[in-house]
C-alpha cells in the first residue's frame, strides 16, 4: 500500500486532482468530509464541542453550524487549538481505519489522503509521498470572488491565513502548478502518476530499490523546475526523508537519530544528485531496522540498471536506497558515537562553515577511491573527508538532525 498525501491552498485546484487521481483507481480519503463525520448530529466529538464553546454553535436541526464556530475561533487562536484537540485525533483516527480497510481489500492499494492542511498540521512525515497543488495568489482570489461569492478581502484573508507557498515548497515531493488550463493540470497528474506513484507502489510491493542517476555531479545553483537553486530543494528533500525515517522507526519503538549528510546536504558543493541520510543506532539491529525503514521508502536492494560505473554505497552492507523513482536517496545505518557516524555529520558541519575547507573537499571529490586503498577512513566518503571530519570534531559537539527519543520529532 502506498498513502500520498495531497495538499494545497483554497482554490487552487485540489478537488480537481484528487477526482482525477480516483478515477485513475487511488482511494482518496477526504479529509474534509472525515471532519464532517467526526462531528455529526449524535457524535461524541459534537458533544465535547457543545461543551467547550457552548449550544450557539448549533443549528435549529442539532447540527453543527459550522459558521457560527468559524465566528468564534477563527480570530481566536487558543480557541482555534482547543477546536483542533477536539477533531484533529478524531479526524486521523478514522484516516487510519479507513486506511486499513483499504489495505485489507487490496494491498496494492494507493490511499491519496485529501487533506488542506498537511503544513499546518506538520504531518507531511506521514506520507510516502506528498502532493501539492498551487496556483498564483491572484489567480485563487479571481476563483474565490468568481466560483464561491467571496469578496476579494475575505479572498486575501483565507489565503493569508494558511501556509504560504515556502512552506508548502519544503513539504511537496511533487508540486502541481495549475496556472494554465484544467487539460494542463491533468496532463501533471497522469505524468506523477504513470511514472512516480505507480512505481513507487510497485517497487515497495517487490523491495526492489529504484535506479540511482548515475555518478555525474549536478552544479548546485542551477534552477530547478519550482524556481528554487537545486541545492535548496535538496535541503528541503533531505529534511522530508529525515522526518519520514524518524517517524516510522518512533513508531516502530526503535530508538535512533536521523540526519542528511553527504555533499547533498552542504549548500554550494556540487554532489550526486542523491540524498545521503545517516540513521545511528545504539547496538546495529538491521533485521529491526530495515523492515521499519521500508515503510518511509526505503529497500535492502542494490542499485537498478543504468547506473553505471556508481561504486557501492558503502563498505558496511548496512546500507538501504530508496524505492522512490523521484528521489533517489541511500540511507547508512550506524552505531551512534561510533567513527563513521561521527566523522559523517563532522563532515558536512565542517563543509557548511567553512568555505576554504569546502573548497579543499570539492577538489578530492573526483579522486577514485582506489587511490586510498589500504588507508583507514570512512566509508562514502574520501579519506581528505574524514580528515576534515576529525579536525572539526575536535572542536566542535556533533549531534544528529533529529532523535526518535524526543517525541515530538516524530
């Protein structure tokens, strides 16, 4: 079973994929009707909110009056928590059951979870993968003020009061621009899912890694297609495959840190285009660890065809790559404190704060491997790496990006 997530801000086009992807055979799940359900006349989520805010948030008929609540939380933002304390676990509960009954009926299922506010929930971790529909601000107050009657200050208001488009950019893996015609639109969808989606599914079905992209080096300040430097979007990408780990190996009760490193995580090194993510452990349990990292994309595979002359992807087999045909990443696990974990976020420390050092490392990035045969270091990376490594660790505290022992993280 694959679960994407898909996202987006008012009027730009979200129902319109989300019927799209149904009729391409996704299960959608919308949110927006779960928080429907969760409050409905005789619920027990309608009860507590009757008790929080008071019966004036009822209509004559016993119904919720979603307008009257709207009045008393919308400017109100402890109000507003309190409301999402009472839905928000509702609403992922019956996400979840709906979820497992998808699976039981078919475990090839894609489950597309309709949800608006995947940022500002930060549950974007949750999903294999996310979806997010964006059109111009203008373009959306034009629809708000043409297809719903809103004025363009109630327009402005609503956009304002949502993720701005950043932050939408930090949590999408594939990011649907709907400026155009709604043909255009569709054509995206039917591209995301034919070559991304689909295989995907498959490849995690069969743990079979999906083919890295070769051993050239991408210059990280060319644009990429949202407009961004590539090195920013691999910034992004690496934190959304961080937080995806931390979460299923929490929930898997598996005590361990999750960080992006490699040349992919150091702003102005050219690198792979490959996300390099380092998971430590206390005591290296890969029978624990691989099945919890397969449910965030992650396979015991070696890398498909086409990827000539990519040397191993490290000299420990503790190693996964990505089942994601989109973004092809390689995850090392290792023991927490033990040299190569330290010497791995050293490394990209050292890079990110200091240029000359930066600069030294690029130039030992095209030397074969082969020339340090028989020295000790570490394992990915070269030895004038790890000699960097340990000179900043000499001075410098290393800590992991994330921590599965902090809740919270996950």
């Amino acid at each position: 079973m694959l679960s994407v997530g898909l996202t987006g801000g008012i009027a730009a086009g979200k129902s319109t994929v989300a019927g799209h992807l149904a009729r391409l055979g996704a299960i959608v799940v919308d949110a927006d009707q779960l928080a429907r359900d969760v409050v409905a006349p005789g619920s027990e989520g309608l009860a507590e909110i009757v008790r929080e805010f008071g019966v004036d948030v009822l209509g004559a008929d016993g119904a919720l009056d979603r307008a009257a609540l709207g009045a008393v939380v919308f400017e109100d933002p402890a109000k507003r928590r309190v409301l999402e304390l009472i839905t928000h676990p509702r609403i992922h509960e019956e996400h979840v059951r709906r979820e497992a009954a998808a699976v039981a009926a078919d475990p090839a299922a894609v489950v597309v979870h309709d949800v608006p506010l995947i940022v500002e929930n930060d549950i974007a971790h949750r999903y294999h993968l996310v979806l997010v529909v964006d059109a111009p601000a203008e373009t959306r107050i034009e629809r708000m003020v043409r297809d719903r009657g809103m004025t363009e200050d109630a327009a402005r208001a609503r956009i304002s009061a949502q993720a701005t488009r950043a932050e939408r950019l930090a949590v999408a893996d594939e990011w649907l621009e709907n400026s155009g015609t709604e043909s255009d639109l569709l054509a995206q969808v039917e591209r995301i899912w034919r070559e991304r989606v689909v295989v995907l599914e498959e490849n995690l079905r069969a743990g079979r890694a999906a083919p890295t992209r070769g051993a050239e080096l991408a210059d990280p300040t060319e644009t990429v297609p949202d407009g961004r430097r590539r090195d920013e979007a691999w910034a992004d990408q690496g934190a959304r495959l961080v937080r995806r780990a931390a979460h299923v190996l929490g929930a898997a009760g598996i005590a361990a840190d999750v960080s992006h490193v490699g040349s992919t995580a150091v702003r102005d090194l050219a690198a792979r285009d490959v996300i390099d993510l380092q998971v430590g452990v206390d005591a290296l349990d890969v029978g624990a660890l691989a099945p919890a990292l397969r449910e965030a994309g992650f396979v015991a595979d070696e890398p498909g065809e086409g990827t000539p002359g990519v040397p191993p992807v490290d000299e420990s087999p503790a190693a996964l790559l990505s089942a994601d045909p989109g973004r092809p990443a390689e995850v090392r696990m290792r023991v927490t404190g033990s040299e190569p974990w330290r010497n791995a976020i050293a490394l990209r420390d050292a890079l990110r704060a200091d240029p000359a050092a930066r600069y030294v490392y690029a130039l030992h990035k095209g030397r074969p491997s082969s020339a340090h045969a028989g020295r000790p270091g570490g394992t990915w990376f070269d030895v004038r790496g790890n000699d960097i490594a340990r000179e900043h660790a000499e001075q410098h505290d290393v800590v992991a990006d994330v921590d599965t022992r902090d809740e919270a993280s996950t």
